[in-house]
C-alpha cells in the first residue's frame, strides 16, 4: 500500500500519488546519486537521529529491510517509472540498487532469509502479469487485500525463484524470525485476515491469532521469543457489519489499527497502543522492551504519520520524528546502530516517498 501501508503492507496508501494499473512496466530506471546528506532536513526535536542520508531519489520507495550482516537493504519500489512496486535490493550508502523481482505483478514485503544469500517476498505475477487494479476508493480510505499474493523466495539476484505458499487469496505481509527459524505472515486462508507462522521452507504452518478483525504486519523481536504487529477487532455490530461487507470485497479500512505483542508462539497478547488512531509498522527497539512504530496519533485521520517509540507494556510514548507529512516503516540494523525509515521529507513532488537512514542515539 503506498506509502505502503501495510507493513508490510500492500503499498498504496498514503501518498498522493496513486499509481493506476497498466500493461507493462516502465523501460529503464533512471541513474541515481548514492546517499546525500540529508542533515538538513532534521527537525532539532529529532534528537535520536544523527547523519541522516538519502537513499533514493523519486518514485515511491518504502519498506526497506537490513541484511543480517547490515551491508544491504531490499525494498519496495516503483523505481524507473514502474507501474506497481516491485523489489530492489541496494547498498547500504544507496548505490547498487537492482530490482530483483520479475518486474511482474505487484510485489510487498521484502525480506532477507539467515545468511543474506536469499530474499523473501510477496508477489501477484503468478495470478496477473498486470498490475491489479486499484482499490474502489468511493467506500472511502481502504487497504485492497489482493488476491494472488503468494509468498516466494529467490536469491538476491532475483533467480531461482521459488513459491512457499499455495492457498487462495492473500498471504504476504511475510518477516523472519532473527534465529531464522520461523516466517511470520499474513492470511485470508481461514477466511479472515490472520497472522501465521511456517518454517523457512513453508512447512511447518501454525496460526496465531484467532479474533475476528485484521491481524498483520508482523515482525519477531531481537531474540525471537515475541511478536510485534498491529490490528483491528471490530467489536459493535455495526463494525462487524462493515468490516464483513469490506472483507467480502478483498478490503480493509485502516483507520483504526492498535499496536499488540504476543509470544512466539500466539499467546499472552497484550495491546500496546490504545488510542484510537491508525497505529502501524512496529518494530522492536534493540533492547526488546519497546516498540518504534508509525502513527497518526496527534493528527487523527489524517495523512501526517510520524514515528514514535513506546514500551512494550505501554508505558512512555515518546515522539522520534517531526517532518511533516510521512515517516514510517522503520527498522533498526542488526547491531541497533542505525534505524532506516520511508519518509515523504523533501521530496521534488508531493508524495514522494524516499528511504532514509540515520544513526540512532
């Protein structure tokens, strides 16, 4: 969803721009600079972020996840005037960047499997070679749960792509467990929108949540004993009305999502977030014991989501990022030194969504 909204998530949302279905991708992508400085553009109250650089230059880009080793990221773009997202992986300092993918299909949700050799991602080629059409926004602001999204993975380079998962409908929104033993992804399977795990071959497949409403965007903290992720259970009968009516249509509406944490394994869930607002993108702090985690909590229903760090019991939210307009899917590296993010700051265009990286203090 784009700026992606779903965590993963299926990238169409935020940003103005929304990029209509066509036959074939763009030709070509465009030379880009590697990283600039992007020092300027810090508010003073960011003050866990230093060195700030820019990664990419145009198009929208987001979810840009870290290799295991920290050298390299994979993202979701529509670098070089692509119809739809597609996966690119690049250096750490921006240079390098090459699309992975099919060029296919839409494609979400990127991640490196143990030992970097490997990526995993999310992809509709297989039921479309289009893009699939984007969703009826006359029923309002709404996530399309496309169905054909099966989850794959391939080698860096793109090749010997292989298919995980088989089931009708939707699977993506796919993480990996840091000891690399488990994915952790989102399911209609069962015929609402659940959080399951498999093992790293596909095998193995357990489901986590079981309440009625959206459960996704799932990410494992540092020691892969608990999971991260956002939700939605609707709970008067006029939600669960509506929520039925959207579902049916392949749809959510996000404009409620609260962050949870629950075990490895499904249970003690406990909520984290309870305000009311589009809380979504958690990811765990080095530490384990908080959440940072996009929100458009000061500005309800609207498009301005800025990041915020909050414990894991709820306890001392703090705000991380003052730009106006999008931050959001962040991750920190493997050694808790630095944090990239998607953000619409200083873009040419409006809507421009760019990834950025930062050292985190």
């Amino acid at each position: 969803m784009r700026t992606a909204l779903l965590v993963c998530t299926p990238v169409l949302l935020l940003t103005a721009a929304l990029f209509p279905s066509c036959d074939r991708c763009g030709e070509g992508a465009p030379e880009q600079p590697a990283a600039a400085d992007a020092s300027s553009s810090l508010d003073p109250r960011e003050v866990h972020l230093r060195n700030l650089r820019q990664l990419t230059f145009g198009d929208e880009n987001a979810e840009a996840y870290f290799s295991g080793d920290g050298a390299r990221l994979v993202f979701q773009s529509t670098h070089g005037g692509l119809c739809c997202d597609q996966i690119f992986v690049m250096n750490l300092d921006g240079s390098g960047k090459k699309m992975v993918s099919t060029g296919l299909g839409r494609t979400t949700c990127a991640y490196f499997l143990p030992g970097d050799r490997r990526i995993l991602y999310s992809s509709t080629h297989l039921k479309d070679a289009k893009c699939p059409p984007r969703p009826d926004y006359s029923q309002g602001y709404v996530w399309p749960l496309y169905d054909g999204y099966d989850i794959f993975t391939a080698n860096a380079d793109g090749s010997d792509l292989r298919r995980l998962t088989d089931t009708p409908g939707y699977d993506a929104e796919a993480t990996v467990s840091p000891d690399g033993a488990k994915i952790v992804f989102t399911s209609l399977r069962d015929g609402d929108i659940e959080i399951y795990t498999m093992d790293v071959d596909g095998r193995g497949v357990c489901r986590l949540t079981h309440e009625k409403g959206y459960d996704g965007g799932a990410f494992f903290s540092p020691d892969s004993k608990r999971i991260c992720y956002r939700a939605h259970h609707p709970r008067t009968p006029q939600e669960v009305a509506q929520y039925d009516v959207l579902l049916k249509q392949g749809l959510i509406r996000p404009s409620v999502l609260e962050i949870w944490v629950m075990d490895a394994g499904g249970g003690q869930k406990q909520q984290v977030t309870q305000n009311g607002a589009a809380n979504f993108c958690p990811f765990f702090t080095p530490d384990g014991e908080h959440i940072i985690f996009s929100s458009n909590l000061e500005r309800q229903g609207s498009r301005e989501f800025e990041l915020y760090v909050i414990g894991c019991d709820g306890a001392g939210l703090e705000r991380v990022t003052f730009s106006p307009e999008f931050d959001g899917f962040p991750m920190f590296s493997p050694d808790g030194s630095k944090l990239v993010f998607a953000s619409n700051r200083g873009g040419s265009v409006k809507g421009e969504t760019n990834i950025f990286l930062a050292d985190w203090q």
